[in-house]
C-alpha cells in the first residue's frame, strides 16, 4: 500500500461544503475532532498556523534508512516522512492524484505509453535540483539484480509467450527532458498507475555507492541524518536508537496552500520508538504522544474516558489487513523435512485451520473487536472480497480425525506421530505485539490438546523477519500479519510462486503445485484485465484457492480506532494502515491549533 498527501480542489470544496460532511477542527478547549465518514468527497483544507509538535510512538528500531532496501514496517514507517511520489493514491478518495507529477499521466492511444511532467522547480531538501534523472536512477537500481529489494517484483510486467508460459519483464522507461519522462508497458496493464507511483532516490548522493557496489549497506542506520535528503514534508534531524527520531519542515517541499503557503504546518514531528505496544498506551495516558493505534484492551477505558479528556477516539473501519497462522512448505529450509512432508499436505493445513479457535481470539485477544476471517481479503474492501470461501469453523474433533485420517498415529505418550515421528514445532511471532503474542498462546495450546507438540517462541520482530525472508529460512511455523489495499496487485510478492515474499516457500522458479500456478495465472490474468468485473472473477478465484489450500491459515481481521489528541486540525481518517493508523496520512496538512506562527521557521538544509 502506498500512503500518499493530499491534494485539494475548488470543486471538493464546495461538495464537501454542500454536502454538510466537512471536518471541524479540534479547538484543544473541549472541542472535540469531528470527522466526516463520506470518503466520496475529501474535506476541505483548513489554514492553519506555523508550529506546534506531533508526537506518535511505535514499536521498533529502523533497520535501514535507505528505501530500496526496507523490506520491514519499522523502516518504511521512519521513511514516509522524507519522500513522495509522481502520482499515488488518497489515502482518503482512493483516487489517483498527481504528486511530484504536475499531473496524472498522459496515456497513448493504444494504453501502452504513459507520459509524466514533473512540477517545475522540484528540488530535494539540500537544495539540489529533484529531475527526470532521479527517477531513471532509481528505477534502474531497482530493476539491478544485485541489489536487494522488494521492490522490484511489483515493477515487473507479465508478458504471455508463445508457449504458453508467462515472462515477467521490466517496463521501458526513458528521460525525455529533465521534466519529462515516458513509461512504456509491453501490454496493457490495469495497475499501470500503481506501478508508476514511483518514489525516487537522490542520484546526487547514491550514485556513488550504487557503482562502487556498496549500494545495500548505503544509508544505514549508522548515516547522519543531515545526509538523509528528502523530497517528502520532512527532513529527519535527529535519530536516537530505541528512543526517538525526530523530523523538521522541508525548507523545499514542493506544496504549497492555495494561496501560496508553504507546507507542512507542523513545526516538529517526533517518531518515539517504545519496545511494545503496551508501552504506546501508557505514553498516551501519561500524555507524552498525541496518536495512538488502540490495542483492544486499551479501548475501553480510552473510549470511556473520551468524553471528560483531551482526545478523540477516531473510529477507521474494519481492517483491510490480516493475521494468519503460516507453516514451513520450503524444501530448501533448514529444518528437519519430515516436518516439510507434512506441512506441505493440504489436509494436515486444512486439519489445523479447524482447529483454530478464531472466535476465541476475537472474544478474549481483541475483546469483541475483531472478527473471525478466511480470505486474504477482508469486507474493508468491498470491491474485491469474496465472502463464498471455504470456512472451517472450529471443531477440535474433526480436525483430529483428519489428521488420524491421513496417516498421523499416536505415539507412546500421546502426541500424534508423522512417518515414526513426533510433531514436534515451534511456532514464533513477534514479541512486540501483544494480540499475536496472546493469539499464538490460544493456538499452540489447542494444537497441545490435539495432539500435537506445538511449542510457542515469542521473537524481536527484526529477528522474525530475517528468519521469514532470508536463506536458511529456519522457522517451522509463524504467526503474522499483512496489510491491505484497494489493488491486488500491490500484493503480487505475496502470493506469486516466484515472489519474495511468498512466505511458505518463497522465490520458486516455477510454480511447485498447480494451485499455485492458478494463483500466478489469476494475478496475471487480473492485471492484463481492464474490465473490473472481469478482474474481479480473477481475484475471486484467488481467494477461493487460498480458502481451500490454507498456506495461510488466516484468522482475524480487526476493528481499527485510533485516539488522537484535540489540538489538531485537518483531520482526515483513513481505514487504510499507515503510520498513525492513517490520522497521519496527510502529515503535511495537519496543523497544531496551539500553534501561533505566521509562517514557516526557517530550516537549514
């Protein structure tokens, strides 16, 4: 998912006026953040006054601050303040709308080329000019083998060849003045603007690293802030390890107000990393951060407490992200293979996925504020869900006559045996996460009464990533999450055969079974397809074998509220994820209505 900035209109002004669904802003004396669920018409932008501090906390140290390279949420959180992009979607409308671009794209007649024109003046926030040859830079990078990222699978085309297999091939892109670029698709492709939501990376700072070879270690987290440039609202000024970053106005942020005033608003933006998410609500309590993603357990007492407080509790929506349960199917894996046989048979995965107890954690993890799922798709997403997927309600018994069905035995003590085996398996999750935690601790104890020996290790989330993404790949079984977002495609590197980040067993060079050569024709069939009830037939079928096959055993999906102090105005609530549980999504537009500056502070590159 991408999270974008918004950009207003006269014509949104006056729906939004008409419509009587505007935002009043919060006064910070007893006036309350009012917020207009109509997303069809974004709210109008309120002046505000120069100044004032944001403060929003979150678990977890940056492992790197170079964006290519991110493949973790802590990263690309810390990031998002320092860059933008040609074009990207409202986090809001959900609408494409020009960033860096000084328009949405001109597209040939044949829907292959699409043309951008950056807005004139662009320059990052050392004052360097920001041109056509920074985008080039960046895609080229991007598409270099021997860089690491995950970037470059969303960037690939899907070509259909003469044999019947699919090639995946890189767009043509081309500078045709410093202002100007040209992409060119080999076919016809529906997430073209998505692909082309393209951030880029200062060719004037990474070229050198980049040819030098050193360009995956470059701006680590070990780099000066000073020479982190950026083309987003902010500049970063200050890391603290395991305490703070700290992030100032872009002196040369390309927005400005309709009437010519430089954005953003707020003077400081501090980003406080706490070691859990318990720790996120008691620095709200305590009043040292101004957002805070509600925990389950935190949202009665904060929403009980709203109305005598100096906070509103903001109510996104269900989530379009979810948890699931996941075990290791990769032959390649460094873990004992008797334990890969099973796992990779579909009625073992359909066994366990019964006897996931998910109301269970609805009721007692999300405290009634999450509900049971089984698709990769949740209803926030009314355009693609598919609510006839297979379910497994939870019915520990048939879940373990279908593993004594396929074979399974019981051993001298009990615990269920696999070719003269135990099961013996590890399940790990982040330690961070308090729900998952809890949720991992229900699970492991029902598969104990099933049978199996399911032993639960909670793990730093930086460790559990390098464990779930990199060579030896030794985890046997893992409790995670992903987010969403209104195109599927965005989510190709899941669960393509060939992707990354295709977690049960990643980077195939050809599909091992057939469903998932059906998931890698369905994603290639729904992006060629330009008709949107045709594509949905598309990903429909994706989540019907998904539903059947269980290589993710999803489980919830939640409710999502977020608390965000009074003293903000230009409130604009998303249901998409993003930092701040997207009250942030629009950074550059909220205002502190303590503040009292005219204009902006001057910041020095």
């Amino acid at each position: 998912m991408k999270r974008t900035l918004s950009i207003l209109t006269a014509a949104s002004l006056l729906l939004a006026a008409a419509a009587g669904c505007g935002h009043k802003e919060g006064g910070g004396n007893g006036t309350k953040i009012v917020y207009s669920t109509d997303h069809s018409v974004l709210p109008p932008l309120t002046p505000g006054k120069y100044g004032g501090s944001l403060v929003y906390a979150q678990p977890g140290d940056p492992k790197t601050f170079n964006q290519i390279v991110s493949d973790d949420a802590s990263s690309t959180s810390v990031l998002a303040p320092l860059y933008d992009s040609l074009e990207a979607l409202n986090s809001y409308t959900l609408k494409f709308e020009p960033r860096l671009a000084e328009s949405l794209p001109k597209i040939s007649a044949d829907g292959l080329t699409y043309t951008y024109t950056l807005r004139p003046g662009l320059k990052w926030s050392d004052g360097q000019p920001l041109t056509a040859d920074d985008f080039i830079f960046t895609l080229d990078v991007i598409y270099d083998p021997k860089v690491q990222t995950l970037a470059r699978e969303g960037l690939l085309i899907d070509v259909n060849q003469p044999d019947g297999t699919v090639k995946r091939v890189p767009f043509k892109y081309a500078k045709i003045d410093d202002r100007t670029l040209q992409f060119t698709l080999p076919v016809k492709w529906a997430p073209a603007e998505s692909v082309f939501s393209i951030s880029p990376i200062p060719k004037h700072i990474l070229y050198a690293p980049y040819k030098a070879g050193k360009f995956n270690s470059s701006y680590g987290i070990d780099t000066p802030p000073a020479q982190l440039v950026s083309c987003g609202p902010y500049v970063m000024s200050q890391y603290a390890a395991s305490q703070r970053i700290v992030y100032k106005p872009n002196p040369n942020y390309w927005r400005k107000t309709a009437d010519g005033k430089q954005l953003p608003y707020m003077g400081t933006y501090t980003y406080s990393i706490v070691p859990n998410f318990n720790a996120t609500t008691l620095a709200f309590r305590n009043g040292q951060d101004d957002v805070l993603d509600l925990t389950p357990d935190a949202y009665p007492a904060l929403k009980k407490g709203e109305a005598d407080s100096d906070y509103t509790v903001i109510d996104r929506g269900p989530s379009w992200g979810f948890s699931y349960l996941c075990f290791n199917m990769n032959p390649n894996a460094k873990i004992d293979k008797n334990l890969v046989s099973l796992f990779s048979d579909v009625r073992f995965r359909q066994a366990i996925s019964y006897a996931v107890n998910r109301q269970r954690i609805c009721d007692d993890v999300y405290l009634g504020l999450a509900k049971p799922l089984y698709s990769p798709v949740t209803p926030a997403d009314i355009t693609y869900f598919n609510p006839n997927v297979a379910q497994y309600p939870y019915d520990i018994a048939k879940a373990k006559q279908m593993l004594l069905a396929m074979g399974l035995t019981p051993g001298p003590n009990g615990k269920l045996q696999w070719h003269g085996k135990e099961v013996k398996f590890n399940i790990i999750t982040n330690a961070e996460n308090a729900q998952r935690v809890a949720m991992a601790t229900i699970i492991s104890n029902d598969l104990q009464t099933l049978g199996l020996n399911a032993i639960f290790t909670p793990i730093n989330f930086n460790d559990m990533i390098r464990r779930l993404d990199a060579s030896p790949y030794q985890w046997e079984a893992s409790i995670g999450g992903f987010v969403g977002g209104p195109e599927p495609n965005n989510a190709a590197n899941i669960w393509r055969s060939s992707g990354p980040s295709h977690q049960w067993w990643p980077g195939q060079t050809k599909p091992a079974t057939p469903w998932e050569a059906q998931i890698d024709k369905d994603f290639t069939m729904g992006a060629h397809e330009l008709d949107p009830a045709k594509r949905k037939q598309y990903y429909s079928d994706w989540q019907r074998i998904m539903g059947e096959q269980q290589a993710f055993i999803f489980t919830i999906y939640g409710e999502q509220y977020t608390a965000m102090r009074d003293h903000y105005g230009n409130v604009k609530p998303s249901s998409l994820y993003g930092v701040g549980g997207d009250v942030l999504w629009n950074i550059d537009e909220l205002y502190d209505t303590r503040a009292t500056g005219a204009g902006p502070a001057v910041q020095t590159p």
